[in-house]
C-alpha cells in the first residue's frame, strides 16, 4: 500500500546489491512515495581482468539490483569503488593478518564504503538521505538527536557491523527493514513478484571465493611461503610444541587446523608477531575480564557512560556481557566485564549497547 503523506520530495539513495534485503529496502521507500535512486557498488575485480562472481561484488548481482530498479520504474547507477574498496578493505585485511591481528572487513566496508564513498556519493547528486538493507534501527529523540537500535529481528540484527558510522550520519541514514523479521521481508518480495525473493544469502569474505583465507593470504603474500612469518608453538609453561608455518594463519582462540596431531586439545591463546611465536593453552586460558579497545567511535556522550555498566560484544553471535569502562572515553578505553569473556582477538570489533541501543564502539588492541 502506497502512503498517503507526501514524500516526493524526499530523494534516497539505496545501497541495492542485488540480494533481496536491498531490494524490499527499495521497494518499500518507492511505495512510500520517496523519491529513490539505486546505487550499486562494484567493489571486485578479479587479477584477470574478470567479474568475481560473489555477492556484493559481481555483474549479476549489479543486474539484479538494475532490474528490480527497472521494474519500480527508478534510476540505478554502478558505481565503481574497486580503487577504494582494495585500499580500505582488502589491503587492510592482509596487512592485519601480516601484524598478527585479525580483523573484520564487514566493519571496515560500511564505515569506509557505505558511509564514506557512498555517502559522498549520495550527496554529489543531490540526495538526502542513504538508505541500506541491513537490520537495525535509528530512532529520533525530540530533541532532535538520533540513535541506533538493534533491529527487531534478533536473529538478523547487524547492529556489530554499524558501530563505526559517524555520529552526524544518523540523522542522514535510514533502515526500513528494522522492524520486520527475515521471513516478513522475503514475503514482501514474493508478493510483489521480485525475482531475488528466495535469492539465498551469502556468508562468506566476498572478495575471498572459497573463503579460504589462508590461500588467499599466500596468493597475495609471497613471504608466507618462506620462512619470514615461521614460528614455535609453546604452551604456557614455555615448553615448545612444535613450529608454525606461519602465525598470519592463526587466530586466538583456534582449536582445530593447529597441526600437533592428536592428544591434548590446545587453544590459539596469543600471537606475538615480533617473536613469530603462537603461544597456546588450555580453553581456561582463553578466559579475560579485561582488556583495550582503540579506534572508538562514540554514536552518543560517552561522558555518560565513563563510569556506568553499559554491554560490550565482543563478535558478531556473541550475546554480549555487563561491563565497565575503567580508564580512558577518547583515545581507548580499557574494559572490565563482570563475567570472563573467551577468545579477546585483537583486530575484532568492540561493540557497547545500552540497552538495545549501539552507544559506540572501537576496534580490540
């Protein structure tokens, strides 16, 4: 049903992928009565010269987008962000895994790409607002200020990923499908005869084909075959267990792939890229109640909270934790969680909620 308040005035840009969240984000503004423009990012291309047919990347998925804006009778423009999207994105992955870190290049594309080059994007043609598909939610408050919610879904909500918007983009962004759940969406889609509406959804690295990232970091990093990143595997009594052949392949927190064969379960407790050595332990070992987070980007006061119990997750499935904020608001902020937390990776995202909603957020030191 179209609404019945005039909108027309009102232009959007829609980050559109091709997938079938993009495309009911689309659907519902232009039934609203917004005046939109689908906007599509090709952020991939292959050594070859070829597509890389993954989502978010490829032709077909530009097509797609290009089609459903077609049949809402609405422009679509390609955008071509592969400079961007290497120098940000892919570059940062590889030199992360090369310091011993492991990073999150999901985080790291919606607050360069999406809310940077896009946003640029969207005001150089004269839009007002950009628009995505992911599930969450920004609320105004009456005076004027706006806030991320988590999306009503819970299954679904992406709020991880956001933390790293700029605060002043709130006001600047909308996400219709924040109150609907997966299966609502999709029925929508059906309903209104979109071909992407049992389209599935990808879970991997979308610039990594096979989602095998330590091939990929071989590829593109020709040292890894030598010796230069070759290390020894110690236990927590210094007792050296066997030697690596490579700390970029690890990640603190791994079990399996960790090559000792059978026996004693060991966990990735650090890496320490100065002396190459992948120090591991029991699963106890993985345990933490405090630690540093840097890189912050604060989406409210973070006065408010210097002193307060606020939540912090620590990955994207995790439930989260009570914690506190024990030095520092600006630079980094060291955290203490009321429970131990497992598996700290430096490099991950840290996300603080109040509540439902995302006061900020910084990446672990």
């Amino acid at each position: 049903m179209k609404s019945t308040s005039d909108n027309s005035n009102i232009s959007i840009g829609v980050a559109m992928s091709g997938g079938v969240d993009s495309s009911v984000t689309a659907l519902l503004l232009h039934e609203q009565g917004y005046n939109i423009v689908g906007l599509t990012m090709k952020l991939w291309q292959s050594a070859e010269g070829g597509d890389h047919e993954r989502p978010c990347c490829s032709v077909s998925m530009s097509r797609d987008a290009a089609e459903v804006c077609a049949a809402l009778g609405v422009p679509h423009y390609t955008l071509n962000l592969t400079k961007e999207f290497k120098q940000s994105v892919i570059d940062d992955f590889q030199s992360e895994y090369l310091a011993g870190r492991t990073p999150n290049p999901c985080v790291s594309c919606n607050t360069v790409l999406k809310w940077g080059e896009l946003w640029n994007k969207v005001k150089s043609l004269g839009l007002d607002y950009l628009a995505t598909g992911h599930y969450a939610q920004i609320i105004a408050d009456d005076d004027g200020g706006h806030h991320l919610l988590r999306g009503l879904d819970s299954n679904k909500d992406q709020t991880y990923f956001l933390w790293g918007i700029r605060r002043e983009l709130l006001s600047k962004t909308m996400f219709p499908l924040g109150s609907l759940a997966k299966s609502e969406v999709r029925r929508i889609a059906a309903k209104h005869g979109l071909a992407v509406a049992d389209k599935p959804e990808s879970q991997d690295i979308c610039f990594i084909p096979d989602n095998n990232y330590q091939k990929w970091l071989t590829d593109r990093t020709p040292e890894l075959a030598g010796n230069a990143f070759t290390g020894e595997m110690i236990d927590p009594q210094g007792k050296v267990l066997s030697h690596h052949k490579g700390y970029p392949f690890f990640t603190v927190g791994q079990r399996k792939g960790l090559g000792l064969g059978g026996g004693k379960k060991y966990y990735v407790t650090q890496i320490d890229p100065e002396s190459k050595a992948v120090h591991l332990g029991d699963r106890e070992d993985l345990n933490s109640d405090s630690f540093e987070v840097e890189s912050l980007n604060w989406l409210q006061d973070p006065e408010k909270y210097s002193h307060g119990s606020i939540e912090v997750k620590i990955r994207y499935r995790d439930p989260g934790v009570p914690a506190r904020v024990v030095s520092g608001i600006n630079g980094s902020v060291k955290l203490r969680t009321e429970v131990p937390v497992q598996a700290v990776a430096p490099g991950q995202s840290a996300v603080f909620y109040s509540g439902d909603e995302v006061i900020g957020g910084g990446i672990i030191k």
